[in-house]
C-alpha cells in the first residue's frame, strides 16, 4: 500500500508543475505573448473580456504575483478556468462537452492497443526465429509513422478511394444525437477508422516490448519446468505471458503520454470533435486560457490513467507490495 | 572496443544504411536540390514529371526541393534535442543512481513528474508562448522538445547506474580512494553505453516526431522547409482530397523512414545487451535436412558470436 501511497504522491506533485506551469510559463515567457494578444484583441472584443484575460494573466495588475497565484488556486478549486476567447464561452463548460468524444476515442482505442499488442507480442516472442518475426520491421515501421499522416493516408485509400469507411466526423449527420440505436451506431461506425489508426501506429510499442519481454522470459526455468510438467501449450504460454506483461504495465506511464499526443493529432484528422481538434483551434487563435485548460485537463486524464495501471501493476506483481527500494 | 561492435544482422544493417542516407540528406541537401524550394516558379499543382519529380504546390513550387531542403531542420532538430536531451538524463539519471539517497529521492521524483506530464501537449503550450521569431529557430525549438524528452533515458540510465554501482570493480576502485567524478565518468559511464545509446536513439525518434508534429500543426515557422511544414501546406491546401498524394505522402515516408532506421539500430542495442534476443534471429541456412529444428521450448540458442571473441 505504501508503494501506491508513494505513487499517488509522484502524481499529485505532477499535477502541481503542471498547474503551476501553466501559471507562471505565459508571466515569465520573454516577449510577453499575453500583452501581444490583448494588443490584437483590443478593439474585436468588449473591455470586460480584455479585463477577464488581464485579470486571469496578471497583466497591468497591481497584486503581487503570489497573490496571483493564491487566486489562481482558488478560482481553480471553483472549477474556473476563465473564459475562452475565440468561444465566448467558460472553458469549463467548453472542455465538459468536448472532452467525451476525447476519453471515448482514445480510451476505447488505448484498451485495444494493449491488448491486441499485447497478445500479439506473446505470440510472437513464443514463436521467435520462425517467419512471424518478419513482422517486426513492419510494426517498427508503423511504429515510427507519425499518427496523423497514417492517419491521413487511411482517408484517402480507406475513405475516399475505397468508401469501405464513411467520411470524416463523429457521427452520420442525418442522425438525432441521442440515446438511441440508430445514433449510436453511426457513432460506432463513424469511430472505426480513427480507433483503427490510432490502433496501427500504437500497437507496434505494446507489441515490440512484449515480444522481447517474452524472449527473455521463455528462457527462465520455469518456462522449461511448465513445460517438463506437460502443460498443454496454451497454459504454457499463459504462464510465460503474464511474466513478461509486468514492464508492459509498469512502463504505462511513458506509452500513455506519447498514445494520447499522437491521438490528439488523429482527432484533427478525422475532424472529430474532442480536446485535440480544441487544442488545434486554441493554439492558431492564441486562445490562452482555452489552452491552458486544455493542458490541465490532458495532464490529469494521463495522471489518472497511470494510477489505474500503477494499481494494476500492484494486483498483477505481489513483489510490488511489500516496499523494496530498487 | 571490438566488444561494443554491433551484431551485423541484417536489421543493424538495413538501420544505418536508411540512416547514413538522411544523414547525408541533411548535409547536402539544400546544395543538391534542383530549384529554390520556396520560390513560385513553375505552373501550379503539376503532377510528378521528370522537371519535377514530386510535382509542384499550389503555388507552384518544386515539392522534390522542399524534400530535400526538408531534410536538414528535420534532422539537426532530432538530433539537437535527442543529444540534450541525453546529456540531460545523464547528468541527472547517473547521479542519481550512484549518489543515492536524499539526492537520488530528488531527482527521480524529478523525472518522474516529467516523465507524467504528456510530452506534446506541453510542447504545444509551451510553443504557443513563445514570439514567433523564437518559434522559426529550430534550435530553441530543439531545446524545448529535449526539455520534455529526457526523463524516459534518466530512468533507464539510474537503474542501470544502481545495479553497477555495487560491483565489484566499482567497489575496488573506491577503496583504491578514487574520486567520486572519476568513478562516476571512468568505471561507470563506460559501462552504460549501449543503454545510453539506446536512450539516444528512442530521444531522437521522440524529438523528430515531435518536431513534425508541431511543425504540422503549424507552430513552427511555416516559411522555414522541414518535412511536418510540408505535409502542414499539403493539409491545408486539400492536397490529399485533391489526390495530390505526391506532396502530402513522401514527406511522411520519410520522417516514417528515419523513424524505422532508428529503431532497426535499437534492436541492434537490444541483442546486444540480451543475447537472448540474438538467438531470434538467426536464419539456418543451408539443405533443409540440415537444419536444426526451430528453437520452440524452454531452450534460447545462443547465436555463437564470433566477432566478439577475442580472449
């Protein structure tokens, strides 16, 4: 349990930089992009809104910058992230009713890619040295592809050449949003393609990793001793598998950063609507507190995520729960 | 140093030849390419032809120049930020691990936070702040991205330092009454080379991918030719919808390519820090009765390595 404990600490103090991040980089960055932006925007908005970005960016204020940051705080734990500029709305409720499309896509397809990479790679780290192994330089090279020109090519051959998929968006736009089948299954539809995208570029990591993992695991005594019981093979394997997936899970922390990253940009592909398409519009109309939101919210997603696989990772490995410093 | 040559499979090959290519890609690049990559010359959205192998842009531009013009930003950028970066995880991953106790609490909870926080995202923001005339330096941009990108190599090369620090030959050369810098840079840093190798060859993937990634979404000056500026201008003339696949595709394949070249020589890091996964490799060649039956149970062969044995 301490082990978590500690773990838990680490993400509570990964969000506090980030959050402190995003109050102080926009006040320290040289060249003042905040007073560049109220410069542009005055003028195309009401004196209130230039007031609310001042106020929320400490810009031409007379409070010390900790009392700045005391506010900050504050506003935060109200769930205030300030008012998006280029949406005249609040970036709470903006980030509220985009941030489904986002935790659906990338979660449904963050689930897959572990798993099917997962497995894949146990089965191929078993039949190591046989011709399945011509497999790796082309998951390396989907690896290496970034998402969102697979992405892109997936559209044109797919989609636009093919029709085997339907166009870009979330849903077919002759369905009522809604709970109903006809929606939802437009919706499943719609998803296909991006998930499986997500799906090709991901899955090489999952599956690369395993297959080395398994390598080595296959070469343990145990292995041989399963195999000297006369396991049937399956159990064998079995045996093997759930050896090799500890790293798997215990490195979640660094595959989930870089699956989310290149999804976010497969959502500006697709043209679905989620965070990702919002962090593109928020960074080409400089809409800052839009954007920091986005950070915020991108940054916990991942932090909570890890914390599901850290306790994971602590059902799996029963040596995780008595504290051993490595 | 015969022990650190690399297992000549086929993969390690294949890896430094795609490499030494682009490499050479970003040298010579902007002196071999047949027009100004930014100049409008030509007529508009040509397709491929011999004058122009890609095709022209929208605004009549030679894609195959911009490709090749592409190449050095692309490049310089990965290797800039992968080389901080590692510099980075060494410093503070080596001490860590061979300092240990209040020092080493402190920096791997360093590492870990930054190894938490989702790289891109904050790239992006990070990015967005910055004045446009900082955002056209690749450099700067090189050292943001190594900023984000160097915690993963710190774990790696921390582990690694802990397991070796308690050696033998490490311990006999502390009663000797070395110093610690000189145990820390002669008995130990020898010893990480192939993971910091490694860590180095996974940053540069990191960092060229991570450039692109900007770069298509337009933060980085969009008038400075790299391959994500490319398939940006691509994007956001229709290029794709248009069937103009010759502008949006190449620049991908070959940020793909290097990618691959990279982790091709990581496998060969691999086999060489875990002779295990040699073994997998191997093809038996010769008449098929000869052959010895494929490694399926228990056992790993262990490919008999010939170039290494020297004593």
């Amino acid at each position: 349990m301490r082990v978590l404990l500690r773990r838990f600490g680490v993400y509570l103090l990964t969000a506090w930089v980030a959050i402190t991040a995003n109050f102080f980089l926009p006040r320290l960055m040289p060249g003042n992009p905040i007073a560049s932006l109220i410069g542009k925007l005055t003028g195309q908005v009401t004196p209130q809104e230039v007031r609310s970005i001042q106020l929320q960016f400490g810009v031409g204020l007379h409070s010390s910058i900790w009392q700045q940051y005391w506010d900050y705080w504050v506003n935060l734990f109200h769930g205030q992230l300030g008012t998006s500029i280029t949406l005249s709305a609040s970036v709470s409720s903006v980030l509220a009713s985009q941030i489904y499309w986002t935790l659906g896509l990338i979660g449904v397809a963050t689930v897959l890619s572990f798993v099917f990479g997962t497995a894949l790679g146990a089965l191929l780290g078993w039949t190591r040295g046989a011709r399945t192994d011509s497999l790796i330089p082309l998951a390396t090279f989907f690896q290496a592809t970034p998402y969102f020109f697979l992405g892109s090519v997936m559209v044109l051959v797919l989609s636009n050449n093919l029709h085997w998929f339907p166009d870009l968006g979330a849903y077919d736009p002759n369905a009522t949003p809604g709970f109903n089948w006809g929606f939802i299954a437009s919706l499943i539809r719609y998803g296909e393609l991006p998930v499986l995208s997500i799906l090709l570029s991901s899955m090489a990591g999952w599956m690369l990793g395993m297959r080395n993992m398994m390598v080595t695991v296959i070469g343990e005594d145990f292995v041989l001793m399963a195999v000297a019981k006369g396991l049937p093979r399956r159990r064998v394997i079995w045996h093997a598998a759930r050896n090799a997936v500890l790293p798997s899970v215990a490195n979640f922390a660094l595959a989930i950063g870089l699956l989310v990253s290149g999804a976010l940009l497969v959502e500006l592909v697709f043209n679905y609507p989620g965070v990702g398409n919002l962090l593109l519009n928020a960074t080409l109309n400089e809409d800052y507190p839009l954007l920091q939101g986005i950070f915020l919210i991108i940054t916990l997603t991942v932090l909570g995520a890890n914390l599901i696989a850290d306790v994971l990772y602590f059902w799996l490995d029963p040596r995780t729960r008595t504290p051993v410093t490595q | 140093m015969k022990n650190f040559a690399l297992p000549r499979s086929p993969k390690v090959i294949a890896g430094m030849v795609i490499l030494g290519i682009f490499l050479l890609l970003m040298v010579i690049g902007p002196f071999i390419e047949p027009y100004n990559p930014s100049s409008p010359l030509f007529l508009q959205n040509l397709p491929p032809s011999s004058a122009h192998w890609l095709g022209t842009t929208e605004l009549g531009q030679d894609i195959f120049s911009q490709l090749l013009d592409g190449a050095r930003a692309t490049m310089v950028v990965g290797l800039v930020a992968g080389l901080v970066a590692t510099v980075l995880s060494i410093v503070v991953g080596v001490s860590a691990g061979y300092l240990g106790g209040k020092t080493d609490e402190a920096l791997s909870l360093t590492s870990n936070v930054f190894l938490s926080l989702p790289g891109l995202p904050l790239l992006i923001v990070i990015d967005s702040y910055l004045p446009v005339s900082k955002r056209s330096n690749p450099l700067v941009i090189g050292g943001v991205i190594a900023l984000t990108g160097w915690a993963w190599g710190a774990r790696v090369l921390r582990a690694q330092t802990l397991s070796l620090r308690n050696r033998d030959f490490v311990e006999a050369s502390r009663i000797v009454g070395e110093k610690r810098w000189r145990i820390m840079a002669v008995e130990i840093a020898p010893n990480l080379l192939p993971i910091l190798a490694s860590s180095l060859l996974f940053t540069v993937l990191y960092s060229v991918g991570a450039y692109t990634s900007l770069a298509y979404l337009g933060l980085t000056n969009t008038s400075v030719w790299n391959w994500g500026t490319m398939m940006y201008w691509a994007q956001a003339n229709n290029a794709l919808l248009a069937n103009q696949w010759y502008w949006f595709v190449p620049p991908g394949i070959c940020i793909a390519l290097v990618g691959t070249s990279l982790a091709l020589l990581n496998f060969g890091i691999d086999e060489f820090i875990n002779p295990r996964l040699r073994a997998a490799g191997v093809r038996v060649r010769g008449p098929k009765s000869a052959r010895v039956s494929r490694p399926r149970l228990g056992m790993t062969p262990v490919l008999r390595d010939t170039s290494g044995v020297s004593s």
